[in-house]
C-alpha cells in the first residue's frame, strides 16, 4: 500500500524496482586526481562560514517552531516532504525539516542538538565522512539525515559495528522518528528471515555491516542474473509472492550513514565477505592431523620462514624433499602444488594464528576473534582449510570445510548504495585512504566543549612483568582517590593476566573480552562508578556512554590504562577518549613493553637498539624511547594494513571471475 503523503514510493509501481549504483570502473585520470588530492591533504576540510550560516538559519527557524503543537509540528514538517524531493534536500524545507526534527528530539529525549552536531547531521546528508570527537553526541546526530532523507522517500540504513547499539539506537531514536509517520526497523542476527523483507520495507532499517551486507549477498544469489527491470516486472508477473520467496532488500539501496565507520570501511575491509556452504569433510580431521605432524618436523629458518610483518609462511628449497616424500593420505593432495599450499596452512596454524588472541576455544569449538573489536565473531570460519587445521592443532571437534558461493568487499557493496556517509571519532589518520578508497571528504568538527582530558607521557619498560607491576601500582593509587579505572589490552590473554596481577594485589576488576561478552555494554556502562577497575579488550564497549557522577569528576574523572599500542593509531585514540568526554576531566596514560608484539614484529631493529641504549634494564625506561617506538611501528602497520585492503579487492575481483561470478553480477 503507497503513502498518501508520498505517491511516489508506491511498492507496485513499475519504477519502484530495487534501486543501487552500479558505479563504473575507475579510469586512470580518475585514479591521479583523487591520489593529488589526497596526497596535497585535501581530503579532511574544517567547517566554513557557510556551514556555520546554515546552522544559525536551522536555529533560527527552530526559534520560530518551537511554540507549535505536536501536531502543528508534524504537520509542518510532513509538509516539507514533496519540497525535499525537489529541492534535492536542501534549501529552505531542509531547514525547516532539520528544525522540526530538532524540537521533537527535545521534547521527546529531552536533548536538543547542538550547533556541532546540526552541523555533523548537514555533512553526513551530503555524503561526507563525519570526525566527531568521543562523547560528542553521534546518536542523535543520525537523527538529521536520516529521517530527512526517508522524508523524501529515500529507504535509508542506519549501519554499525553491533547488534547491542543497532537495538539501542533503534529502540532510543524510533521515539522521534514514528511522530513523523516514518516506520523505523531493525535487523539483528536472531531476526527470522521470513520476517526481513517486511522490516526492511521500513523507512528507515537499523543494522549490523554484517547482517545488512551477507543479507544483500543473499538476495543476489537468489535473484541470480535476474536483475534486470524487466525481469523483475515479469517475476512479479507469474508469481504473487515473489517478494518474500526472492528478496529481502525490498526497497533496495538507497542512503547508508555508517557509525564507527573506521572500523567498517578501513578494518574490516581487509577480509570480503564471503557466503559459503558446508562441503564433504570426512576426511578433513586426517588430513590435518597428517599435514601438522609433518610441519611439527619441520625447522624454521632451514626449511621455511615466518613473516610476522605480512602474517605469512614461505616455504624454502630444503623442504622440497620432504613435501615430494609426503605419502598424502588423500588423493586431492596428490599434486605437489596441493601438498605445499596445504603445509603452508599447518605452519600458519602453528607460527601465525594464537590462542586467545587470533581465536578462543569454546565448547562449540574455535571461535575466531575479530582484531579489531575484540569480539568473537560467531559462525565464521577462516578459508581453504586453515580453520580445520587450527580444530585439528587445539584437538576439538572438526568443522565441515566450506565452499565458496558468493563473495564481496565492503569497498564494492557500500559503494552501490545511492549516496552513503559515516561517522566516526577518529578518521584524520584514514581520511587520505577514504578518500582514495571510497571518494570521500572528511569534515573535522570541533567538540562542543573545551577538552579537559590530560594525556600522560607514555610509560616504557624492559620486560612484560616490570610493565604488569607498573599498571598495578598506578591502578592502586587511583582507585584510592575514588576515581574509576579502564584497563585496556590487545588480545584476551593480556586481559587475563592482568586481571590474575590485579587480583593479587587485592583489587577485583571486572575484565570484559570475547569469553565475557554478553553483557558488554553493561559492563562498560558501569566502568565509571567510583573506585571501580575495569579490564576491557582494546575496542570492547565502543558506541556505549560511560557515565560518570559529579563526584567522580571532582575527583579527576576516568582514568585510562592502555597495556599496549595497537597496530593503528585510531585504535589508541578511540580508546583514550572514553575518558574525558563532553568537556568532563579525565587522564590517560600507556604502559608499554619491549616485549610487545608490535614493536617486536614491525620494529624489530629499533627495538633492539632500544635494548642496547638502555643496556639490559628489565625496568622503567625512557620515555621517548616508547614514543619513537610507537610512531614507527604504527607506520609500519598501517601502511602494510593498506597494503592488504588493496590486494583484498584485487583478489576478490580475479576470485570472483574464477568462481563463475563477476563482481558486477554479485
């Protein structure tokens, strides 16, 4: 049934087919100047005048609107719809719109925006990538350019990184949204699939990058070549409940704002996104079990060579003799070329691939765990055996193999969306990437009250237990004072022994990792309470406000522990702004090792050096050793991180015309 108040999104009209870009090839002039532009730092922009004039217009207007009835309100702003559709969203009836949508958060959530966050609602509408400091308000921020562009008509995807904020921002914003006669939806991993086409129909569909992008991959399968108008017209021709047998997206791509859009376009766009299905496997367990023992044999440096740097294995000559005297267990491995690939995966599985850091073994299994967040990403598996191999090497139950159906990058899917924006708290370090990648602009907003949070110098030591030492005596003093402490590490196991040192010493932190994560938010919630120690992986918690009393803040406000630097400076930053947010006072500080795998694996030689210059001392070192050490490791990181986004989406083009589908199909 169509919307009296917008004709033009009628579900049985024969354009109101599945609307996506299908953006052409980038040519090489296209390749140069977005390069050059980038590289002469265009790619972040700051706020001119002009903007700041349209958000003074918008609070001017809102000054005009704010004596109106509820219904007044509505009607006013319902009133604009046809305007914006027009207009473009922009002119007079956004202003009118965004003003509208501004008095009915108030009165509703009792928060108005702010002039930073009208104006981070503005850029996110053009299409811009959003830098808004930790605490700045995103929420409600989103509230701007969405429900303006489903004004319009326009189906828009409210995308981020978990299900609890997808739940959280639906359950919060939907108070603002249905006023306006806008339906408002979410998608979650325990959402029915017979249910999904119905929410996605909705105005405006809060989700996971996941779900939303598996869901799209899904469709694509079952629609197959069948893209067309035409055949779309046909299908529903012949068959009256084509909708909900072939599709889920039921009205297609249209306007995606992406939350914590570092994490889902720069890092998790280094793996696709691939649909596969469950392959024969009987004689998988064999094969592993065959192909560990015989990289148990052998010795590194002599017959193969570990890259930590690039996470990867390279066989040499003098294993050549071993692999050809191999007796394959399988037929499959018959052919040399199979056997080497295959022992490449038992030495990944061995060298490359850590317990409780890469994954964690639960009673389902091997649980792989997501770098980047910290969380265990459930029901995945890592590809061309190497998830059996690391079953065989922790001796669990083995997992059926999975062949490939359909893949895709999150560089080729979110670019089919009409337009798409993001919002993030740290997107400077990227923004070159972004745009290269993506074709986007940054725009760098300014916190809406002055920082108060106090960074400390970074605190080096010579050894891992020297730095365990020191986190707990500074975990001590400042829970004396009644302030509350966050403890941040990199992998589930430093989460552990800190925790084990922590308990030592008579305090009992509360430690949140991919074993302990169901009640995520609850725990980071709860992270700000006086004198409470919280032991946190490094991206555990992100999106969820860490309150903290007026007491607390007299008495220094949350004070941030980072255990170890990780591989991109973002990550850090996201970190060290729980604290301080919303012009509240807050500190943090690093305490940092030698032994970190970071400096160890990206700078080797000048972790070495560092070790002379201090002359073998296990405790405090110089500060601006660990600085020097931060700086060029995260370097190297990051443009080996680059690196890998590339070759993902070229691997994932020549895969996919290897596999019997083009990426212009999928």
């Amino acid at each position: 049934m169509s919307d009296p108040h917008r004709p033009w999104i009628d579900d049985e009209r024969a354009d109101a087919l599945e609307p996506e870009r299908r953006p052409a090839a980038k040519t090489r002039s296209d390749e140069i100047a977005a390069a050059a532009l980038a590289q002469l730092n265009l790619s972040t922009q700051r706020p001119g005048w002009r903007d700041w004039w349209e958000v003074r217009r918008i609070l001017r207007q809102g000054r005009r609107i704010k004596r109106l009835s509820d219904p007044d309100l509505v009607d006013l702003v319902r009133g604009q719809q046809e305007h914006l559709l027009h207009s473009g969203l922009k002119g007079k009836p956004l202003r009118i719109a965004v003003a509208g949508i501004r008095e009915m958060t108030g009165r509703t959530l009792g928060m108005r925006h702010h002039p930073v966050q009208i104006m981070g609602g503005l850029a996110l509408l053009r299409g811009k990538i959003v830098e808004m400091a930790t605490g700045e308000g995103k929420t409600i921020t989103t509230l701007i350019p969405a429900v303006s562009a489903a004004l319009a008509g326009v189906s828009v995807h409210v995308v981020t990184v978990n299900e609890y904020l997808a739940q959280r921002d639906c359950e919060l914003l939907s108070k603002v949204i249905k006023p306006f006669g806008l339906s408002v939806g979410v998608i979650t991993a325990d959402t029915e699939f017979d249910d999904r086409p119905q929410i996605y129909a909705s105005d405006i569909v809060f989700s996971t990058n996941k779900d939303i992008a598996f869901d799209y991959l899904r469709d694509r399968i079952k629609l197959g070549r069948d893209q067309t108008a035409l055949a779309t017209l046909a299908h529903r021709a012949l068959a009256s409940n084509w909708r909900d047998q072939k599709r889920n997206l039921a009205r297609g791509l249209g306007f995606a704002i992406v939350d914590e859009a570092d994490s889902i376009l720069i890092d998790e766009a280094q793996t696709p996104l691939i649909i596969t299905a469950e392959g024969e496997g009987e004689e998988e367990a064999t094969i592993a079990e065959a192909l560990l023992g015989l990289a148990g044999t052998l010795t590194e440096g002599l017959h193969f060579q570990v890259n930590n740097r690039q996470r990867s294995i390279r066989l040499l000559k003098e294993a050549d003799s071993i692999i050809e005297g191999f007796k394959p267990p399988n037929p499959d491995l018959v052919p040399l070329a199979a056997r080497r690939e295959r022992l490449v995966q038992a030495l990944s599985a061995i060298h490359l691939y850590r317990r409780d850091e890469h994954y964690v073994v639960t009673d389902d299994g091997v649980a792989i765990v997501d770098e980047y967040t910290g969380r265990v990403m459930a029901d995945r598996q890592w590809q061309r055996g190497l998830h059996q191999m690391i079953e065989s090497k922790e001796a669990v139950e083995q997992s059926a193999p999975r062949n490939t159906l359909a893949q895709i990058t999150y560089q080729t899917y979110f670019a089919r969306y009409q337009w798409f924006a993001g919002m993030t708290g740290t997107a400077r370090e990227v923004a070159r990437e972004l745009t290269l990648s993506h074709n986007k602009l940054v725009m760098r907003l300014p916190t809406h009250r002055a920082l108060k949070r106090r960074e400390r110098r970074t605190r080096l030591y010579g050894s891992s237990e020297a730095r365990w030492k020191g986190v707990v005596d500074e975990t001590r003093r400042i829970v004396r004072r009644g302030r509350p402490v966050l403890i941040g590490t990199r992998s589930v196991e430093a989460s552990e022994t800190v925790a084990d040192h922590l308990l030592a010493a008579g305090l009992k932190p509360e430690v949140l990792n991919a074993r302990q994560d169901a009640d995520e938010a609850q725990i980071v919630a709860g992270a700000g309470e006086a004198g409470r120690v919280t032991v946190a992986t490094n991206m555990a918690g992100r999106g969820t406000d860490i309150p903290v009393s007026d007491e607390v803040c007299r008495r220094g406000g949350l004070h941030v522990i980072l255990t170890e630097f990780h591989s991109s400076a973002r990550i850090d930053r996201q970190f060290i702004g729980r604290t301080g947010r919303q012009g509240q006072p807050g500190t943090a500080i690093a305490h940092v090792s030698l032994d970190d795998r970071l400096f160890t694996d990206m700078a080797p030689h000048l972790t070495s050096l560092a070790r002379l210059v201090t002359f073998g001392r296990r405790g405090r070192l110089s500060c601006w050793i660990g600085e020097a050490l931060r700086i060029a490791a995260q370097a190297k990181s990051e443009r080996l991180g680059r690196v890998r986004r590339a070759q993902t989406v070229r691997r994932s083009k020549r895969l996919s015309r290897a596999l019997g589908f083009r990426p212009d199909n999928i």
